[in-house]
C-alpha cells in the first residue's frame, strides 16, 4: 500500500514539473520574441486607431446628413406653400387689374400710331418711356427696348414721379468719339443710365410725399436736403431734374470715380445731361427734361 501512494505521488510531482517546464519553455520563446510581439501589437492598436477614427467620421458626415435632411424638407414645405401661393394667384387675378392693363396697352398702341404731324406737347416724352418721337431708320433693338413701358406702372397705373434719361442707341454710341468712351461698351453706358433714372426716380418720390409724408416715413431730412438742392440751382425758365454724386451713391453704393466720370462725358456729349456747380457743389441736369 505504502509502495503504491509513493508511486502515486511521485507521478503527481512529475507532472507538476512537467507543467512547469512547458511554462518556462513558454516564458523563454515569448521572452526571446518580444520584439517581434511588441511590432505587432503596435500595429494592432493602430489599425484599431485607424477603424475608432473611421467610425468618428461616419458618425459626424451622418449627422450632417440630419441636418441637411431636415432643412430640405423646410425647404421643401416652403416650396409647397409658395406654389400653393402662386396657383391661388394665377387663378385670382382681380378684374381691375386686368382691365387697367389692356387699357395700358391699347394706349400704347395708340400712340406708336400717332402721325407725326401732331405737335409734341399732347405727347409728353418726359414722363413716357413710350411715345418717344425718333426717325424711321432709328429703329433697332436698344430703342424697342426703351419704348417698352415698365409693366409694373402699367399695372397699377403709378404716375411718374420725374423724367428719365433715353437709353443711347446703337447708333448714337457709334458716333461717341473714342477718345472719351475709351474702351466702354454701349451696355456700361446704359447700366448707368439706369442706375441714375433708379436715383433720380428715389429723390423726386421723396420729394412728391410733401414734409409731413416724408416724417411719417422718417426721411424728414433727406426731403429737407432735396429741398435745399432745388433751392440752390432755381432758374427762370423752369424746374431743373437734377442729381449730385452724393445722390447716386445713396442710391447705388457706388462712388463716381474716374471711369464713371468720363461715361458722364459721353452722355454730355449725346445731350442727355449737363453739368451745373453751384455753391462748391457739382450737379448733374437732366437735358431737355423741364417742366414749365
């Protein structure tokens, strides 16, 4: 019996070293290869860097996509309502409107057909766009184009406030000479003209309120500016339409700088506007635009 658990317990204590063996065995190999374990495990934990990073970017682009995502569908709300918006006004155009504008237009019409034998004071070219007096081989697209009436005046039949300057012709633009248009189109002319006629249409609404309108809308002192202006260049024969750099730059945010200067040259020249000083003050008037 005695031999028998000596047996016993010498196998249990060879086994136990055995399995010590194999983890000193086990020790001695990772030891050896550390370097190799530690390049690996590096790597590792970059790659697991590199998918954490990733997951970051997704989650910023899809919440992004939320919120882009959602300002569509206000945006698409805002489309709907403005549709329903417009349908509601095709479908209800008030009658008067309508009629004012055939009436408009067969004026129009009337006036295109009028001989020129009837003298100029029944038609007053100041106040009209339409009804402009100009010779048979005159006629090209520039001039069509200023004929046309604004259809918003046509419309609501609002009267004009004060004269506008012609747009120049193709023709008239041909005979500027080159030394003073340089290398400006006919188009920078015209969008000048137009952004003066947008000035001068401001400063004499201003001025048609009266002073009490003009403090109701809180533009008191630009009516009392204006009025001083009038003040300064009265004539004789008549009311001057007129306006200073100060003006357009209120009205444009733009300054009269040299190249502005000098298409103001060229309007000089083809007898739309002139130049008045007064009081240290240059004003630009309106050719041929009295009302007496």
């Amino acid at each position: 019996m005695d031999k028998h658990d000596n047996k016993i317990n010498l196998e249990e204590i060879v086994d136990r070293q055995y399995e010590r063996l194999n983890e000193l065995n086990m020790t001695t190999i990772l030891t050896k290869s550390k370097h190799n374990i530690k390049d690996e495990l590096q790597g590792m934990r970059n790659k697991v860097m590199q998918v954490s990073c990733g997951i970051e970017n997704m989650r910023k682009i899809l919440e992004r996509m939320k919120e882009q995502n959602a300002y569509s569908r206000e945006l698409l709300s805002l489309l709907e309502t403005l549709n329903k918006r417009i349908s509601h006004q095709k479908e209800n155009v008030p009658p008067e409107l309508i009629q004012g504008y055939q009436n408009a237009d067969k004026q129009g019409c009337i006036q295109t057909q009028i001989s020129p034998a009837i003298p100029k004071s029944i038609i007053n070219s100041t106040h009209k766009l339409i009804g402009q007096k100009i010779s048979d081989n005159m006629y090209n697209n520039d001039i069509i184009e200023e004929t046309m009436k604004d259809c918003k005046r046509a419309l609501f039949n609002e009267p004009e406030v004060c004269p506008t300057i012609p747009f120049i012709s193709a023709e008239e633009f041909n005979k500027v000479p080159k030394y003073i248009i340089g290398r400006q189109t006919s188009e920078t002319i015209n969008s000048l003209i137009s952004d003066i006629n947008n000035t001068l249409i401001t400063k004499y609404t201003i001025l048609s309120l009266g002073k009490a309108a003009a403090q109701k809308r809180g533009e008191v002192n630009l009516y009392l500016q204006y009025k001083k202006q009038e003040f300064d260049i009265k004539e004789e024969k008549g009311y001057l339409y007129f306006f200073t750099a100060e003006d357009y730059y209120r009205q444009t945010k733009k300054k009269i700088d040299k190249t502005k200067l000098n298409l103001i040259t060229a309007l000089r020249h083809c007898k739309r506007l002139r130049e008045c000083r007064t009081k240290n003050e240059l004003r630009y008037v309106i050719i041929n635009c009295r009302i007496n």
